[in-house]
C-alpha cells in the first residue's frame, strides 16, 4: 500500500536479472544455435576447448577460476548458467580491445597491459 512502511523502504529498489540466450523468431534460442555450431566444428575443436579449460583442480591451483566436470565441454545439453551472458560480453569486449589497439598501434602485437587497458576503456 502507498505510503506504508514495506512501499518507504523499497522505493527506488530494482531487481536485476541477466538473461543470455533468449528466444528468436524461429523458436529456437541463443544457447540452441551456439550448442550446434559448437559441436558442429568436430572433434578436433571441442577437444581444443576442453585443453584450454582444465577440467579438475587437482592441484589445487588458484590460476584455475572454473572447475568443469569431466564432461563439461562433451555435453550435448551445455546449458550455459548466467556467468555465461558475462563471459560473452567480456569476449567481445576483448575483441573490440584488440581491433581499436591494432588501429591504434598499426601491428597485430600488444602486451597484456596494453588489452587490459584498451579493454576497461571500451563501450559497445
């Protein structure tokens, strides 16, 4: 009710939520078209991707930010979680990093601190 207590303490409170993958036209989704190129590319691809991302962190090693199960890359039903709208976002932010330095510089090679620069100045 207007005016009471509960509507006081909650005026100007949004709630956000992050939403990838969302429906097209033809009724399939983001997350269907990406699942089916992905595996579409063969298993020399899938086999790459699995290499880049350890699957166990036997070691303990803090370097590894995400621990996927065994099958993680090799699952026909990889339903990205909402980290997965982030991580996009930050590839392509990453990307755009990259051309504006590669305009910027005139050469393909750059640093780490020089993409980690031109990305925290990016907006798309």
């Amino acid at each position: 009710m207007l005016g009471s207590p509960l509507a006081v303490a909650t005026q100007g409170i949004s709630i956000l939520q992050a939403e990838g993958g969302l429906e097209t036209p033809d009724g399939s989704t983001g997350t269907d078209r990406f699942i089916k190129a992905y595996f579409n590319q063969g298993d020399d691809a899938v086999n790459y991707t699995t290499c880049k991302r350890p699957a166990s962190n036997s070691q303990n090693d803090k370097s590894v930010y995400y621990v996927a199960e065994q099958d993680f890359f090799r699952s026909k039903t990889l339903y990205p979680g909402v980290g997965a709208t982030f991580a996009y976002d930050t590839a392509i932010g990453i990307g755009l990093a990259a051309c504006q330095l590669f305009e910027e510089k005139g050469a393909e090679y750059f640093n780490g601190e020089e993409l980690f620069n031109a990305f925290v100045n990016t907006e798309f």
